[in-house]
C-alpha cells in the first residue's frame, strides 16, 4: 500500500503505517516460513542420502567391534589354540551388498545393489598364528542411481564385473577365527547399465561415462572369518583406493567403490 499525496489527518495517517507495518510484517514471517519448510526438506532429503550411504559401514563397525570382543575374551580365558602349520587350499562364494562413496553432488542419489562373488584361494602357513592368503576372486558391484535432470527423473543400475586378486595376512587367534588383512588388486571385464526410467539424452552420458571407467584398480580389504571344520564363513569389507571414474562428469560425480561381502566356502 503507498501513501498518495493528498491531506491526511493524524489519525489516518497513524491508521496507515499500522496497516502497512502489519502487512510488511507478514510477508516477512512467510518468507521465514517458506525458508524453514524448504530447508527442513532439504536438510531430511540430505540425511536420507548420508543414511543410505552409511549402511555398510555401520554394519562393518559393529562386526569389528564384536571381534574386539571376541578376541579379548579368548586371551582372557587363554583358551586360544595355536594355528597348524598346514596348507591349505579352499573355494568360497557369496553375496555382495555394494555401493559407491562419490564426491559431491548432493543431487546424485544412489542405494546398493546386490550382487555375487566366487574365489579360490591359498592359505601359507608363516608362524604361529600368521599365514598369508592369496586369493583369485570373482566380484559383481555397482550401484542403483535415481535423480532428475532438467526435471527429467531417471533411474538406473550399473553392475561392474571384476576378476580381483586379494593378498592378504591372516591372524588367527584360535583355531575357529580370524582376521584378514591387505590389498586387493582389481582388473575390470564389463559394464553393464540398466535403466529403469528413460530418459535419453541422459542415457547416453551416462552410457559414455561407463565405457570409460578405470580398468585397473587398488583396494583395500578388511574382513573376519569363522570356521566350523572344514566350513569357513567369511565377512568382508572393501574399499577402492582409487576413483573409478577420475575426476568424475557432469552425468556421474567422481566416485569410490564400496562393497561388503558375505560368503560360505571349504577349506580343504
């Protein structure tokens, strides 16, 4: 409302700026609440993503610290068996519960996605306790993207296939359990990337993307075992030391791969 310039008296001039304060007072608490309801979504949207993000590393946490637990209760009890000094050779299989760890865009959403993994694997002896165990595996990973672009959604999922070579120390506090330990070395054989939602001008960014992943890989793997007999059970976590993609795109953002794995197998 504007004040025109014809004689006012005192009492509606005073009536006037009331009225104008009232009303400029109100727009300012809807634009606050606007603010708030906006942010409120945006900051629930966030913390939904890092959740999901999170889900594997949690699950990992608690494994680890159950085998904190567990070894510190066999040394207390000294109830521990010293390891054999036995070669060992064994197959295993499994499930892999995969995702990715990207590097900003917050826009960029994605969930895990399951898969499978089959090694073979040697277990050498070096001392009381400690053997090393070189492994020849197979890996399915990848990961399930939704988003939007230009208002567009998509949905999709990108399964990556790996024949992987771990080294690693094994621990073996008793004769039941163990720790794993080392790098795990990645070799790339195919891409393959379903989508669920079309959107094609996206589709082939992201097709493009994925053609050009890095082949060759260095990872991490830290993992526990539990063995029965012959029967070993294994629980693992892996982590791509390197970007998959280098510095990412404007269709996928720079990102790591992340898997944990569970798996039954026999040692013979």
């Amino acid at each position: 409302m504007s004040l025109k310039c014809h004689p006012w008296s005192t009492k509606e001039l005073v009536e006037v700026l009331i009225l104008q304060t009232v009303e400029t007072k109100q727009q300012e608490m809807k634009g606050m609440l606007d603010f708030k309801l906006n942010g409120h979504w945006h900051n629930f949207f966030n913390n939904h993503i890092k959740q999901t993000m999170r889900v594997m590393k949690k699950i990992f946490v608690s494994a680890v610290a159950l085998l904190v637990a567990s070894v510190a209760s066999v040394s207390a009890q000294k109830t521990s068996t010293p390891k054999t000094n036995d070669l060992h050779f064994g197959f295993r299989a499994g499930l892999n519960l995969s995702n990715i760890i990207k590097d900003g865009d917050d826009d960029f959403s994605t969930e895990i996605k399951p898969g499978f993994n089959a090694a073979a694997f040697l277990e050498i002896p070096l001392a009381n306790m400690v053997s090393i165990q070189p492994e020849l595996q197979f890996s399915q990973k990848g990961y399930k993207a939704t988003g939007s672009v230009l208002g567009n959604p998509y949905e999709y999922r990108v399964t990556t296939n790996y024949i992987e070579i771990p080294a690693l120390v094994k621990i073996s506090p008793t004769s039941q359990f163990a720790i794993l330990v080392g790098p795990q070395f990645s070799f790339l054989t195919s891409t393959k990337t379903k989508f669920i939602t079309k959107n094609a001008i996206y589709e082939d960014a992201v097709n493009e993307d994925n053609d050009n992943l890095r082949k060759n890989i260095l990872g991490g793997v830290l993992g526990i075992e539990v063995s029965s007999s012959n029967v070993v059970f294994g629980l693992r976590y892996n982590l791509d030391l390197q970007a998959n993609n280098e510095d990412g795109s404007t269709s996928t953002p720079k990102y790591k791969n992340q898997v944990l794995g569970l798996s039954v197998g026999i040692r013979l």
